[in-house]
C-alpha cells in the first residue's frame, strides 16, 4: 500500500517510519527545502517518550538535550523567585523525560528513515481528488500521483486540512495570545538555565539550546487575533507588545535579527472528523493543543504510532481511521481543555494573577508536590492505557484488554467505538479481558454509569475473561443493566470467549 504523507515533521516522519516498518510504502513530501535549523526547545516526555524508545532512538536524543539545569522564574531585576529543577522534573517522570530542540529531535526521527523512506523536499500539495479506489494528489511543480491513502501531517496550518475538510477559521480556536521565538547568542549569562519574567498580559523566557553558547528567545503576549504576521513585520510587532518591559527584554529585542523569527497565534485546533475517505490527519494537522499543553511533540509521535499500529491491525482503512480517532481523541481534547484552562494562569493579566502566580509556584515546585505537578503536566502516555482494543475485534464484536486504572479518555474511546459499530449494526458484543483492573478515576465512575444507561440495551453479549475474582463478578454482575447476557471464562480460554460472541 503506497500511502503519501504531506508534512515531513515529527508526526510525519515517525508515522513514516512505523509504515515502512510493517510494509507499507510511505512517501514523504516536505515543503521546506532540507530539515528546519532554527526553533524552540521541547519538553519531551509520555507517549512521545514510549515511542522514541520503540524506535531505539532515546540514546541519541540522550546525547544531545537541551542543557539548563533549571527553569526559573525571575524579577525585574533577574532575581530568582523560583525554580524547578531538571532533575525534579525528570523525577516527576520517573526518568522518562528529556528537554529538547524540536530540530534535533526532528533530525533524529528524519536519520531513522532516511535510508528507507523516500523523502521529498521543496514539495507541497495543491490538490486533492479522491475515488473509492485511489487519492491523487497534484503537487506544486503541477504533477500528479495517485496513492492508496494520503495522511495530513503538516502541521498547526494544514494544507490538507484546508483541501479536503475545510478552512482553517472552521477549526481554530484562538486562545488569546501570540507567540515568537528565535536564537542569538548568550552574551546574557543565562548560562546553563531556562528564565522567564513575568508582567501581567505578557512573559518572555530565555535559555540555553542543545549548542554551546546559543540562547533562545521565547515571548508570549496577550493580543486580539490578527492572524498570520508577515515576516517583515514580526519585529516590529514584537518592540512594540513588550515595549517598557523590566529584565534584559530590551537588550533582547535590540540584538533580534529581523528576519528568522517564529511568530504565530496561540490558537487550538478542534475536529471531530479527523479522516474523509482515503485522507487523515495527525499531530497538530487535527489536535493542536498549544505550547501551553507542553505535549504537542509528544502526542504527534504518539498518534502517528498509533495511526500506524490501527492500520497494520485492520485490513480495511477505513475501520484503521475510525480506531485510531476513537483512541487518540479524546486523549488529545483532555490535553487541550486543561491547556485552555491554564492559559491564563500561564501568563496572567493582572498584577493580582501575576502575585497568585508566584505563591503558587513557591509552594508548588518542590519534590513534596510532585504527584501534583505530574497530573498537572498530564505526562501519562497513551501508549500506556489502561483500556486496549484487541486486535481480533471486528464488526459488531469488539475486545479489549483492561490493565490498570480506568480513565475517563478509555470509556470516551468505548463509547465512540461502540457507537460506530451501531452505526453499522443492530447490536454489539463486547469482550474484556480483565488482566489487572487497579481501580477507576472519580470522573470514569460517572463515564461507566453513563456508559450503562446509553449502551446496555445495545449490547446482546457482555464476555468477561480472566482469573481475578473481579472478573466473574463484574459478568454476573453486569446483567440487565451493561448486557443482556454475559459469561465469564478463565484467562486461557480466550478463543472460546470469542467464540460464544460471534455465534
Ligand atoms: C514555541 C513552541 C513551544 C512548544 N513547546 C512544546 C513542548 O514543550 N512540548 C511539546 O510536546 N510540544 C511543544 N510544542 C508543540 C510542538 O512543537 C508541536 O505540537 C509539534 O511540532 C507538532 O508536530 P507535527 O508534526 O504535527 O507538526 P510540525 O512539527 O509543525 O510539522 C509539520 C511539518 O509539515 C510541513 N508542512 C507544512 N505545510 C506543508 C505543506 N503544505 N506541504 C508539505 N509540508 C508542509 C512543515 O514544514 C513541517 O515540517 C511547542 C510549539 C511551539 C510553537
């Protein structure tokens, strides 16, 4: 299967090399001449973590991360107010977390498909037609191909999205700020360290890269929504929003070069149809959550992985699209909610948010809060779900496998999953294979009620496998109320659960 993916950044090239990897043939075309040389640095943990580990790629991005040793929170005067440390963040992670520039991880993931993967450089889309049997894409230099499936993973801007879904403005959901960044070198003596200063409506950070002696700029300002900012007045824009501002901005913004600067709204990008036909989208393309979430990196690799594992398990892409929706979604629109929220708490816009701010940072970030701030930073890794579809699922019976603590993401995807097979036929079968259930989150327990009142009468057969004791109670208990009839069976007889559902 020929599938072509439009956008050679960190979804494209991880979806590129997972696809390659079960024997598809991916194309990638990349509208930028070679791989990008400027950026900003990443928090880099959860699910992109996992799969950069699958991909045996955490030596080499362990080798080259960004090298501060704390983020701090300075006063005008550059006097530290408060700090985290690299090593508790890393602790909150349990291990598991790198800070990075978004190009070196860009380059890691392009050197591992480099040699397998055709890659095309200086090449974007103008359209897109589709039959049921192919999608032809027509590219700048105005040839035309025709591939099997075409994947949009071209970021917060989508050209696919705008072919073949819609305008952008039908999407974004702008979140009240502007943000740009670019390099320069240290003559500041941020040294080994990653500070920002804050003043209401607006906050400017500056830190070391993965390179000795570069520092990177990173402004962010409250501003109505004026859209894209041509290059030539990015500058401008930037003296003027942080005019008067205290710390070392001035210095900053007299040494900016004028023309590589990143500039770009704060904005969200909401779908609830992430593919049409022979087309879908990942990473920022269908789920942009923002900087503020410090998980968009994470989640491309994230559901480029899973996009690739839904198409390698179901024959029919069409089922593969709607599994790896079902999954990644809600996981995407929890992040994006809690990025929503902390926005203003992020950059406050008063002097009485910015005074709230700093208690709250004082306080929070020690080690003794650190469950606080991992459920803040939302690390946990969709990789690592406690509720997985089985791949034998098909039609109207659907397995999963159940390990660990039920969340509200797991019974979002159960729902839309359920609801998608109804959409096809009358009534459902379920299959769970209770492996460990180590209990349910407050807000799941209202999902599993809901779950019950909406779908229990659509589902003809409940099969509970499993040797915990939960596992017989849960199937005796589940009738009238989940399932009209349902069965439970030991953990080795899993085929003949299978079974009893599809008769
Ligand atoms: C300042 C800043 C700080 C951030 N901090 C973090 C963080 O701490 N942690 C984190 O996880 N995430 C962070 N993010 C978010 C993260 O960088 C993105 O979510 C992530 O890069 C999304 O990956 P992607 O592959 O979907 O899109 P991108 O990385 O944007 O890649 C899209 C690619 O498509 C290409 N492209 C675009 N249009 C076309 C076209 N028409 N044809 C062909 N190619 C095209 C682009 O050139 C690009 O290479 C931050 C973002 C910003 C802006």
């Amino acid at each position: 299967m020929k599938i072509l993916i439009s956008g050679g950044g960190l979804a494209g090239l991880t979806l590129a090399y997972w696809l390659d990897k079960y024997g598809f043939t991916p194309v990638v075309i990349e509208q930028s001449n070679g791989l990008r040389r400027d950026g900003y640095g990443i928090d880099f943990f959860g699910s992109g973590y996992d799969v950069a580990e699958r991909m045996g790629l955490i030596e080499p991005l362990q080798a080259r991360p960004i090298k501060a040793e704390y983020v701090g929170y300075v006063n005008e005067d550059g006097n530290l107010i408060a700090k985290l440390d690299i090593a508790l963040m890393r602790k909150i992670m349990d291990g598991r977390y790198l800070p990075l520039m978004h190009r070196t991880l860009e380059e890691t993931l392009y050197q591992a498909i480099a040699d397998k993967v055709e890659v095309r450089f200086g090449c974007s889309l103008t359209a897109i037609t589709q039959t049921p049997d192919t999608v032809t894409a027509t590219f700048d230099d105005g040839r035309r191909e025709a591939f099997d499936l075409l994947i949009g993973a071209d970021g917060i801007h989508s050209r696919t999205r705008s072919l073949v879904f819609g305008p952008e403005s039908e999407f974004a959901h702008y979140l009240g700020y502007y943000v740009a960044c670019y390099s320069l070198p240290d003559h500041y003596h941020i040294g080994r360290a990653w500070q920002n200063y804050t003043e209401p409506g607006r906050q400017v950070g500056a830190y070391c890269s993965d390179r000795a002696g570069e520092l990177i700029t990173l402004f962010m300002w409250e501003a109505p929504d004026e859209g894209h900012v041509p290059r030539a007045e990015r500058l401008p824009r930037l003296r003027t929003a942080f005019d008067g501002m205290g710390w070392i901005t001035p210095q900053l913004l007299a040494d900016a070069p004028d023309e590589s600067i990143f500039m770009d709204t704060v904005t969200q990008i909401k779908m609830t149809q992430w593919h049409n036909g022979r087309v879908a989208l990942v990473g920022d393309a269908c789920g942009c959550m923002t900087l503020i979430s410090g998980q968009g990196a994470s989640m491309a690799l994230g559901g480029a992985y899973i996009l690739a594992e839904a198409l390698r398990q179901n024959e029919d892409y069409a089922a593969a699209f709607r599994v790896y929706q079902n999954q990644v979604r809600p996981e995407i629109e929890a992040r994006q909610t809690k990025a929503r929220d902390f926005a203003k708490a992020f950059v406050p816009g008063s002097e009485l948010g910015l005074k709230v701010q700093k208690v709250i940072m004082k306080l929070l970030l020690r080690d003794a809060f650190k469950g606080v701030l991992r459920q803040q930073f939302s690390g946990d890794s969709i990789l690592r779900r406690a509720l997985k579809r089985l791949p034998a699922s098909r039609g109207a019976s659907l397995g999963y496998v159940v390990n660990g603590k039920l969340r509200d993401a797991d019974y979002r995807t159960l729902s839309l999953d359920v609801a998608d097979a109804l959409a096809m036929h009358d009534e459902v079968n379920l299959l769970l294979q209770i492996e460990s259930l180590q209990g349910i989150e407050w807000q799941a327990l209202w999902d599993d009620a809901r779950f019950g009142r909406e779908y229990g009468g659509s589902i003809q057969k409940l099969a509970v496998v499993g040797d915990q004791r939960w596992s017989d109670w849960l199937a005796k208990s589940a009738r009238p109320f989940y399932a009209r009839q349902s069965r439970h069976f030991p953990e080795n007889e899993l085929d003949t659960a299978w079974a009893w559902l599809r008769k």
